[in-house]
C-alpha cells in the first residue's frame, strides 16, 4: 500500500469567507493517495464535517488578552492616552501573548505535527498572525508554507516573521507585491491563484423559485453584488451605480446579497438607509446571507465587484464568470489577474461609482455582449482557476520543498 505524506495545514480564520472556502476547494482536490492534510482551525465543527475531506482537529484558541474586553477596558482609560504609557501598556500585551498564547499554541502543533509525523506545516491565511505555526514548523524541523490570502503590514516585525518561512504561496500577482515589499526573493514566491470546483456552479442550476420570491417579471434586467457587507467591499458605491442604472434602464433590478459581518449590523443599515435616501430602495434587494448563492448568480444578468481597495483576489469574479456572467469589476489587486477587459467583463476605477453604473448598464443594454462575455469567463475559469490545476500546483511545491515519501 503505497504511504501518503502528512502536512499540518494551520488555519486561523474564524469566521466564513474566501481564505477558508480557498482552503476547502484546497483539501478536497489535493491528491489523498499523494498527501494526508491534517487540518486544525478554529471554524465550527458542523462546517468541517459538511466541507472538509480530511483529518480535522477543531480547535479555539482563547486569546484572552488582546481580544477580550479586559484589554479594551484598559486601553480606553485616559490615562493609556500618553505615549510613554501606551508603550508599556503593549509591551505588557506583547509578553503576555508570547508567554500565554504563542508559545502554548506552538507547543500543541509540535505535539500534533510529531504525532502524525508531518512533513510540512502549511500556514493558511496571514504568517504575521500565525506566528505559532511558523515556530512550530521549526521545533518539527519541517519546511513551513505560508500561503498569504490578505496584504501584509510592511513593517519591521512582518519582514523578520517572512524571512522565517521557507515558501509563499501569493493568490495574487498584487500580494506577490507585497511580499516583494517585504523583501521576500522572487524565488521564494510562487503565485497560485484562487479556485473552484465547477460542479458548484453550474450555470444550468434552476432559480426559478427566486423569481416567484422577489416578485420579478419575464427577462426583467438584474445585477448583484455578492459578499459581505462591509464598507470597503463597496457597497455604498453599488448604491449610488444603482440610481445610474435605474435612470436609463428604469425596470432594472438590484440585489445585495450577503448579511453583515462581525455582529456589526451598523454599517447594513446605513445602506439600507442610504437606499431610501436615493429614492431607489424600491430597486434594490437586500437579501441578507444566503446559502443559494449559485441559484442567485444564475439570476443576474451582471455580476458586481466593487471593492475600493485592493482586493487580494476576488472569489466572487471567478464563480460569476463560472456561471457564464459578465462581471463588473474594480481595477485594483486579484481582479486584474482575473478579468481580461472587455473580453470576460468590464473593469472601472475604485470608487467611481458613476463608471460602475454606466458599465452595468452598457451590459445589461446588450444580451448578445453578456453572452459572448459570459462564455469567455467561463473559457478563463475552466483553464485558469479550476480546483484541479491548483492543487496540483500546490502539491508541486510541497514535493519542491521535499515533502515526499
């Protein structure tokens, strides 16, 4: 019976988005016969146990300290308002997390990492918080894998955090930047972008129910932002384009779909606001989170992406170019790796809310352009960014780094 190679995958994201879905795409297309993926994450156990393929470890660190509400409380007082105070106040922050959460975590992977006897420690998400990982991967004496899904601070700490890790793994030719900003050699860095699985979004997925559910009429013009609401995701800016769509096309439907993040309701609320205040919160649909995303895409005629920073990658482009939709997208970050101007969709300034609602609108003016696009971004997906291609290429790596039987 031929052995598999065991690899720690450390991942410390808590709550849903497209670090842990990359990761889940990931597992389940890594070759098992080739590789045994030990996962420890701090996600639910009812998610890994519906999602993930492997050998799960569900755990929860307590960072007491920095995150809970003793520290918030004390950091408020005036008093921690003086700079020389403020210093003391986080270098006693500093010793705690290392002595009471960083070095007891590094323990734990140690112990699990010799007990599975793993041949590499993959860090999934930012290495600058996962520094127990990376001083895990060296008391295993295993090569350790940081597979950077965000953009890093460019600071003197991150630098040295970055110089301890053996590979990056960039989603992105912009975080691909951002590692060289950190003085990472060009030979350390392999991009590998984001995928899926194209079973998950089958363009031939029936919605129907939805068009009963939001009340629309026959080929009736719709467009969607898909994600969580968050400030930075543009969603303000998808609000304003709204009113410029409606304008020319006055049927024009459009669809925010995604709930709040955090526990912050605030800021969805403001949008909701901020609809009734543009006179078009008749136009718009909030559906809140939604497990049907696919059915949802299947609805649109335009997919949006309207992020007024960089986005890292941009999950959400290459599942509406999956279902044949022609995307809307900021030029900033992953989408440039992704959307081929006029060809898979269109590409706008950040923050120009004007340009993303007369580039919706140009599309939804033209069904036979939507249909051309759609069929190109379904062409860049299938080559591109399918699951398949990218486990290969992170399987490449680990035998690169010598994680082999």
């Amino acid at each position: 019976m031929k052995k598999t190679v065991p690899i720690l995958i450390l991942d410390n994201t808590s709550a849903f988005g497209g670090a842990i879905n990359s990761l889940c795409y990931l597992l389940r297309a890594l070759d098992k016969e080739q590789f045994e993926p030990v996962l420890l994450t701090g996600q639910a156990k009812e998610f890994l146990a519906e999602h993930f393929d492997c050998t799960c470890y569900h755990y929860v660190p307590s960072h007491a300290w920095q995150d809970n509400l003793f520290y918030r409380k004390i950091s408020a007082i005036r008093l921690f308002r003086f700079r020389s105070l403020r210093k003391v106040l986080n270098l006693w922050s500093f010793l705690y997390w290392v002595a009471f959460i960083t070095i007891p975590e590094a323990v734990k992977y140690f112990l699990l990492g010799r007990k599975h006897r793993v041949a590499l420690v993959h860090l999934n998400n930012m290495f600058g918080c996962q520094i127990a990982g990376i001083l895990a991967a060296k008391f295993l004496r295993v090569p350790c894998v940081a597979h950077l899904r965000d953009f890093e601070a460019v600071d003197l700490f991150t630098r040295f955090y970055a110089r301890l890790i053996d590979h990056h793994v960039a989603i992105s030719s912009a975080v691909r930047d951002n590692l060289r900003q950190l003085e990472v050699p060009d030979e350390r860095i392999t991009i590998v972008h984001d995928a899926l699985d194209l079973a998950d979004f089958q363009s031939e997925v029936d919605g129907s129910y939805l068009v009963e559910e939001f009340g629309l009429a026959p080929e009736q013009p719709t467009f969607g932002i898909f994600g969580r609401v968050v400030e930075w995701k543009g969603i303000r800016e998808f609000i304003l384009a709204v009113r410029e769509v409606v304008e020319e096309i006055p049927e024009a439907r459009a669809f925010v779909v995604g709930g709040h993040s955090d526990d912050d309701k605030g800021f969805f609320r403001s949008m909701q606001q901020l609809a009734v205040d543009l006179g078009v919160a008749g136009k718009v649909v909030f559906t809140g989170y939604r497990k049907d995303v696919s059915a949802l895409m299947g609805l649109m005629d335009v997919i949006v992406h309207a992020s007024t920073r960089p986005e890292p990658f941009g999950m959400v482009i290459i599942e509406g170019m999956a279902m044949k939709k022609p995307v809307v997208a900021t030029r900033g970050g992953g989408p440039l790796d992704i959307v081929v101007d006029g060809e898979t969709g269109l590409l706008v300034e950040m923050g120009d809310a004007e340009a993303l609602g007369r580039a919706i609108s140009t599309l939804l003016r033209q069904p036979e352009l939507r249909r051309t696009m759609g069929l190109a971004g379904l062409a860049r997906v299938s080559h591109q960014f399918t699951s398949r291609r990218y486990a290969c290429q992170i399987a490449s790596i680990y035998q690169h780094l010598g994680a082999t039987v």
